[in-house]
C-alpha cells in the first residue's frame, strides 16, 4: 500500500475517535464525500486540542501574511500538520530545542522574526512573480535563517511545466540564483523537473539553511530529499541543507521541551499523524 493510501485509511480507521459522529468532507466541488476530509466549515478541528484556541486567535492576528491552504480541512494537510507540531514550540517559546537538534545549541531565537509561511527572499527580487513561501522560519539573533519545507503525504517535490510562463520567470528569477546549485541543473528543462526542490535550495547561503520534514516512510520524499544533497548541491555547502524525519524529531523534542502541555500536544500528534 502506498505511504499516502495508508495515512488516509488510518485516519478512516480512527476519524470516531479523534471527532466522533462528525460527518466526512467533500473533495473539491465534487459531492462525494472522504473520510480523511473535513466538512469545510469544520476545517478548525485539524488543530490539535491543546492549542487549538491560542493557535485560532494567532491565525486570525496573522490573518494577512498566514493564509490557509485550499485543502487545509483535509487530515493530512502538511501545513496544519506544520502549524500543530511548531507553534506550541513558538507559543511557549521553546524553540530552543529545534536549533539544538539541528546542532546550533548557542543560537538564541529572534522570536520577533520567526513565523510561518515565509516568503523566500530570493524571489523577492523581482515584483512580477509570486515567491515561493515555506511553511515554517527561524531566524537567530545571530542572523543564521532556517527555513523550513514540511512534507507528509505528497508523493513528490512538485515540477513546473516547460512553458513561456516558466521560461520567462527562469529567465529572470533564476538564471542569476543559481550558485549552490550543481550546473547540471542550471538548464531551463531540467530545472523545472526539479521545480520545487531547486526554488527551495537556491535560499541556502553561507548563513541560511533549507530544512526538509518528511516521515521516513515516505520514500519518494525521502528519495529526492536525499538526492538534492548528494547531487544539486555544490560540495561547500552541502550541510546546509538538513534532511529530517518526524519520527526522530518528535522524540528528541519530546525528550528536550519543559512544557508537559507542549508534551501533551505531541503525544496526541504522534497519535494523530501515526508517526
């Protein structure tokens, strides 16, 4: 059985006990109704009990800069999945242990900067062109920037097609951006086969570094994640790029936060999310 088949027959499986008698969500406009969906007007029950109010009112505050994904009713959604592992870690401000996994134990975290949906600064550079955002930031005091890519049941990194659209915004964009980045992959073609992952690398730098969060039976995932380390990346700035598994990291941060609230949240998170 496929990783994605599974997650969504888990939660078919235990949809009475984390919601009850509640009814299933419809995909898109279609009427047919799926058992890993939400009713849309329900979509707030993807939050996890033990924040779920603190992190409402926090999205209503970031209403401007944090939007919810279209499919943010769906269980498996990889962005409330995001907001329901870090923004206890963000509320109780014990991130501290996230940059102590990632092996920076003398950072401090500049609070004031870090947030969800980042934009990516590169693409910034050119007004015409949506950036590509990730789900989660950290910024240090120090400067050092961690942006963050979470993944959970999407089968791939996404790709772009090789149209006008996309050649332009390579062409302007890209083309220029491209110095971590293995010279392989400096052809337009290529480049959008491997659309998503490079939008993503091209912010490593000497002082900013890529995360990708997948869980390890993820193997697609988990295949291309390596991949951009062994082979897009340039040699010198290889370590940038940190691949990490939910499953290690919800241990180690259970292990390490002080909170029993934040612990009570990843309990039901690994229960949730069957990590």
């Amino acid at each position: 059985m496929a990783y994605q088949d599974e997650i969504k027959k888990h939660f078919e499986n235990n949809k009475a006990i984390f919601f009850g008698k509640i009814e299933d969500g419809k995909w898109r406009n279609s009427e047919k109704k799926y058992p890993h969906i939400l009713p849309k007007d329900k979509e707030n029950l993807n939050l996890l009990p033990t924040y779920r109010n603190s992190l409402e009112i926090y999205l209503q505050n970031n209403k401007r800069n944090l939007k919810k994904h279209i499919y943010f009713h769906h269980l498996n959604s990889s962005q409330a999945m995001c907001l329901n592992f870090f923004f206890p870690l963000l509320e109780e401000k014990e991130l501290d242990v996230i940059l102590k996994y990632l092996g920076f134990e003398n950072e401090k975290i500049n609070y004031e900067k870090t947030c969800f949906e980042k934009n990516s600064t590169v693409e910034l550079i050119n007004k015409n062109y949506r950036p590509t955002n990730f789900d989660f930031y950290i910024e240090t005091m120090s400067g050092k920037e961690i942006f963050f890519e979470i993944k959970y049941t999407e089968q791939e990194f996404g790709k772009a097609k090789n149209d006008e659209i996309h050649k332009n915004k390579f062409n302007d964009v890209y083309k220029n951006n491209l110095k971590v980045i293995n010279e392989k992959y400096h052809q337009p073609e290529i480049f959008f086969k491997n659309y998503q992952i490079l939008r993503n690398l091209i912010c490593i730098s000497e002082n900013s570094y890529v995360v990708f969060l997948y869980p390890s039976k993820n193997k697609k995932i988990k295949i291309q994640a390596e991949t951009a380390q062994s082979s897009i990346l340039h040699e010198n700035v290889k370590n940038n790029l940190k691949n990490l598994m939910w499953e290690e990291l919800i241990v180690f941060t259970y292990d390490n936060v002080k909170n029993s609230q934040i612990k009570k949240q990843l309990k039901d998170f690994k229960e949730k999310y069957n990590i």
